[in-house]
C-alpha cells in the first residue's frame, strides 16, 4: 500500500511510519513544513501528484492550553486541514484515517466513553477537533475517525512519555489523582491505524490499550513499579491544583463497541504496554 502520513515530525507519525515501513508499504511521511494541511492547494497537488492509496493523518495542533489563545491556528490544523485531506483523498479515491481525541468529551461520565455517547467538548482543542471529525464525514464518506487519548511513545514530549526520564533522574514530578484515561502506547496506536486503512470501513472508532484505565498518578506509580523508582518522588496534586488555562475532562476513559465484531484484536493491557514501553 502506497501511505501519506502527515505530520511526520510527530510522534505517532514517526511510529505509523517505522511499522507501515515494516510491512513494506510505500511510506511518504510529511512533515508540517513539507505540507501545510491547513494550505488546500498544496494538499490537492501532492494527492494529484502522488495518487496513495491510502492517508493516515497524524498531523495536528496538539498543546491543549496554547489552543486557548491560538484558535485560529488551532482550528487549521484540527479542523480545516482535516477537512482538506478528507476532500483530496475523495477525489483520488483512496481511503482516509484520521485521529481525533477523547478531549471531544467533557468527562462527566466516569465510566467508559463509547461511539453511543454524545460528544460535548469543554475547551478550544476538543472543539476543533470534534468539528475536524464532523468536516471529515460531511466531505468524504469514507472517512475514518480514530478517537484516542493519552497517547505516549518513544520521543514523545508529553507528560506520559518523559516521566520516566525524570524519575530516573531522581526529580520529583507532580502527579495528578484526579483525573481518568486510558493509556496508548503510540506503537500499539500505529498498528491499529494501519489495520483500519486496510479494514477501509467508514467509521468512528476509540482505540487505547485495554484495562480499566487509571490517573496520571496510577500511571506514575506504576513506572516506579517496573523500573524501580522512589515512589517518594512522586507528589500527588489535583488537577484544578495545577491552574492550567484549558479546560480539561476529569474522565475521559474509552472503549470501542465494535473493534473486535470486525476481527480487530484488542490491543495489549496498558500496564503491558507501559512495561515493553519502558524496555526500551
């Protein structure tokens, strides 16, 4: 399979690019300075020019509270850009995979987020990116949208992905209690987007590593466990403690309905996939 994937520079592109690599695609991954989404006439002359057969797009306005401020920059990225992909990859007929977020929910439901539930963001990222999903389905019916959340994986610059750095480094790192997810490994995040381009079925799908979820102090915890830090380390806060500027949900756990119905496995536990995370 002939694969776009943009955003290159990031991390969940760099692992769908390493694995879709692996099982020798034709890979072209592009990075926000080799291609704008945001720019519709650069977008259409790379589809016309390269005729993939199929788009993962990784490429997105990720800081959550700089999106407070940056909405214009926010809503190009998250949902304009998407929206041109989505009309490219329609006129060259090939299928499209986009993710999105759990951040599309405002985290009152402390259980698991499926495809039933509403979304109803609460802050400037979650809206664009819930308006980048409804974009995509309205300009191409074979849009696929992949609703994740707490992605972390090799370079990583989030809070997941380098809190073990820290800890090795004996700093002491605040760890929120109070708010819930689902752990990704970006690696196991980069196989399933690739099963659901070949899969080619028009849907909204949640993917994350499975178990009950936890908080980012369960998390951390649970790094010191497999690596053998100083739990002591750890300073436990609450999420309103922090004074973020953006709004964030308090859970935002999901599950999918369907994945398996369609012969997709689930994914590893998280506390497995944290463990061959932390290997190495």
């Amino acid at each position: 399979m002939k694969i776009l994937i943009t955003g290159a520079n990031g991390m969940v592109a760099r692992a769908t690019a390493e694995y879709c690599r692996e099982i020798s695609d034709e890979v072209i991954a592009l990075t926000r300075q080799e291609l704008d989404i945001s720019h519709k006439d650069a977008v259409f002359d790379v589809f016309g020019r390269e005729k993939f057969d199929g788009v993962i797009n990784c490429a997105a306005f990720t800081d959550v509270d700089r999106s407070e401020t940056n909405i214009e920059k926010c809503y190009a990225g998250n949902s304009l850009g998407v929206e041109n992909l989505a009309l490219a990859a329609k006129e060259i007929d090939c299928v499209f995979v986009t993710i999105s977020t759990d951040y599309v929910f405002d985290g009152t439901n402390s259980g698991f987020y499926t495809q039933r539930d509403t979304p109803n963001p609460n802050g400037i990222y979650g809206k664009a990116k819930l308006d980048g999903e409804i974009r995509a389905r309205n300009a191409n019916a074979r849009s696929i949208i992949v609703r994740s959340g707490w992605i972390y994986g090799h370079g990583g610059t989030n809070f997941l992905s380098v809190m073990h750095n820290l800890l090795a480094e004996g700093k002491s790192i605040k760890a929120i209690y109070d708010s819930f997810g689902t752990p990704t490994f970006a690696d196991d995040l980069a196989k399933r987007l690739r099963e659901l381009a070949e899969l080619d079925l028009p849907c909204t799908f949640h993917v994350t590593n499975t178990g009950e979820g936890t908080s980012y102090a369960g998390f951390a915890e649970k790094v010191c466990e497999i690596k053998g830090f100083d739990k002591n380390l750890l300073e436990r806060a609450s999420a309103d403690s922090l004074k973020r500027p953006a709004p964030r949900p308090k859970s935002s756990k999901l599950v999918c309905l369907f994945s398996e119905k369609f012969g997709l496995a689930p994914l590893p536990h998280w506390e497995d996939a944290l463990q061959e995370f932390l290997k190495r």
